[in-house]
C-alpha cells in the first residue's frame, strides 16, 4: 500500500496525498541558451513530463523561468546552489517550486529570507541530498555516505526550513548507489511526513541507467515508497519519460495508454515476433487507453500465458490467430500487422 504523504502544491499541479505519482525531468540545454530550453522544456511536456526542472547558475539565468513558463503549463522547478539571491528572483519571476539545500545558501537569516519569499508566493521547496555532496561534518561523523549520512543530511535540512514554520517541502535523498539509495529512503519514509522524489543520481547512460533506476525507482514504488520520480539518463531528457513510466507501469500503476507484453520467442517460432511488436508499439503511440496487448511467438503457449491481456496475437507459418481475454476470436493471413493494429484501436474503444 503506498505510504501517504503530506499533500503539497506545484503550481497547477499536487503531489503527497492521493495523488498519482508523478514523473518529471530535468533540461540539458546551457542554461545561456533560452531557446533551446524553451524548446527541450515544449518537447519534454509533448513526451508526458509532467514536471521539469531547470538549473538556474547565475542571476542573469533567471530570465529562464519567464521564457519557459510562458511556453509550458506543467510545473517549472529552479535547481539553484549557493547563492540565496537567485532564489529570490526565481520566486519573484513566478517559479512554481524552488530546489535548494538550505545548508548551502549561506546563515538562517538568508534561510530566512528565502522561506519568507516561498511562503508569500506559496512555493514549495525540495530538498535535494546528494551521496557526493553531503555535510563535512557529517561525512566525518559516519566515513562515508551511508544511508544513514544521508538521511541525517536531509532531516538537518528539513528542520532548518520547520524553524521557520515551513511545511511545503518535498525531498530527495540521491545516490549512485542502488542499495544504499533504496535503504536511504525506506529510513527517511519512516521519519518524515514530507512527499518523496525518488532517483539514482549519476545513473549512467540510457542502458544501465535504466537498469539502475528500475533496480532502485522500483523497489521503493513496490514498497509504497514515492510520490515523483526522476530516471537520471546521460543521454535526451525525452527517454527519461518513457522510462519512468515503464517503471510505473511495471511496479503496478495505473499509466495512460497500451502495455505491450511479448514472448521471448523459441525454436517454435516462425515470424520475426521483435519486429511485429515494436511495429505494434509504434502505431499504438498516443493511444490513451489502459489496455494490456499480448504478442505471442505461437499457438503452443500464447493465448494461455497471455490470457489476462485485453487482446492479443499467437503467430504461426505466415499467420496469427487473435485472442481476447485468451479466447481466439479471429484468424489472420500474410501481412497481417496494419490489420492487428487497427483492431486493437477497435478494442480499446470497447473497453
């Protein structure tokens, strides 16, 4: 059962609470270069990110939140480190939440100075613990980023922000790690009230990233552990939408559009089963219906192991049968996969 949270506000947009995890990326564009993140933040919206992030370094790279904001209507997060000054722009310049460590932008009273900002403008704050940027002294304290380290790290980041009455707080507890990131948050879950954002910091590149993150992202959602999550991807932002929601879909929740399930294939099979389904997936694209679709590699195992799919195909000699709910209601010859896929779209309309 998922672990329920405070609810907090993003703009137009809620998380904690009941409400649906939510999956979010970050722009890669040079942050001097405004439109090219005015046009990754439009794509990443298009591929279903539902909340981005921008890394805002300087004063002068406030103008970003303006130019995108205007162009996107999911929430828009400044990712800003040091200097307090440049979340009080952000803020003024209408950013709908605020990622920092409190510990890093200088004494309480520029802490201060920063919730008083959030708290006029109702801004949430996140924040972000990273395994390769924790606290000296609690590095020395425990001799390396452990779990515990971590989690220490947020809970003194959370109470400077609470000394000042400040609730709307999301965090995250990052690390490279998947073990030691997946023991940091299930400790975390456990002392704090606040919605998680949950990652593999550092993830690599788009094979192992991907690995890592359904390794770590997946555990803790199985778990009931998270309330947004990022897949971190050394590669397009856009990859990391599909990814994170795989990942949901995979851990069991409920995702917009078809889940493709097939066979592996074996010495059985007599059509080029991996080209039918990514053909299938393709032209199932945009579709925005819960539905499970089941290609098999034959008429041995198919309708069975695919019994609990919405529709399906078990291939033969240059030919199908398809199944609904595991019953074959329908023979297909020769080129048949145009034909399947109108019939799936056929389906969903039914269901």
């Amino acid at each position: 059962m998922r672990h329920t949270k405070r609810e907090v506000k993003i703009g137009n947009t809620a998380i904690g609470g009941n409400n649906p995890v939510l999956v979010q990326s970050m722009l890669n564009v040079r942050s001097s270069d405004v439109k090219g993140n005015v046009e990754q933040a439009i794509s990443l919206e298009k591929a279903g990110c539902q909340i981005v992030r921008v890394s805002v370094p300087t004063l002068e790279d406030v103008r970003l939140v303006e130019a995108i904001k205007n162009e996107i209507s999911i929430p828009l997060i400044a990712d800003i480190h040091f200097d307090y000054k440049i979340a009080l722009a952000c803020a003024d310049a209408g950013i709908d939440k605020i990622r920092i460590n409190p510990g890093n932008i200088g004494d309480d009273e520029r802490v201060k100075t920063v919730v008083k900002a959030c708290q006029s403008k109702n801004i949430p704050i996140r924040i972000g613990v990273n395994a390769g940027s924790l606290e000296k002294n609690i590095l020395a304290k425990y001799g390396h980023p452990s779990p515990e380290a971590l989690c220490e790290s947020a809970m003194y980041h959370i109470g400077l922000l609470e000394k000042y009455d400040f609730n709307d707080i999301v965090v995250s507890i990052k690390s490279s790690n998947v073990k030691n990131m997946i023991d940091a948050y299930t400790l975390l879950d456990t002392k704090c009230n606040y919605p998680l954002h949950l990652g593999v910091t550092e993830a690599g590149t788009y094979r192992m990233g991907i690995i890592k993150s359904a390794m770590g992202i997946g555990n803790l959602l199985l778990n009931g552990i998270g309330d947004t999550l990022r897949v971190s991807l050394t590669d397009e932002p856009v990859k990391e939408i599909d990814a994170g929601y795989d990942i949901l879909r995979a851990a069991g929740h409920q995702v917009n559009g078809p889940e493709i399930i097939s066979c592996p294939t074996c010495g059985r099979t007599r059509l080029n089963v991996a080209n039918i389904a990514n053909q299938v997936e393709a032209g199932l694209k945009g579709l925005n219906k819960n539905i499970k679709v089941a290609v098999m590699g034959c008429v041995v195992n198919g309708p069975g192991e695919a019994k609990e799919a919405d529709i399906g195909i078990a291939c033969g000699d240059n030919c199908a049968a398809m199944f609904k709910k595991g019953v074959m209601i329908k023979k297909y010859e020769g080129n048949f996969i145009e034909e399947f896929i109108q019939d799936i779209k056929k389906c969903a309309e039914e269901l």
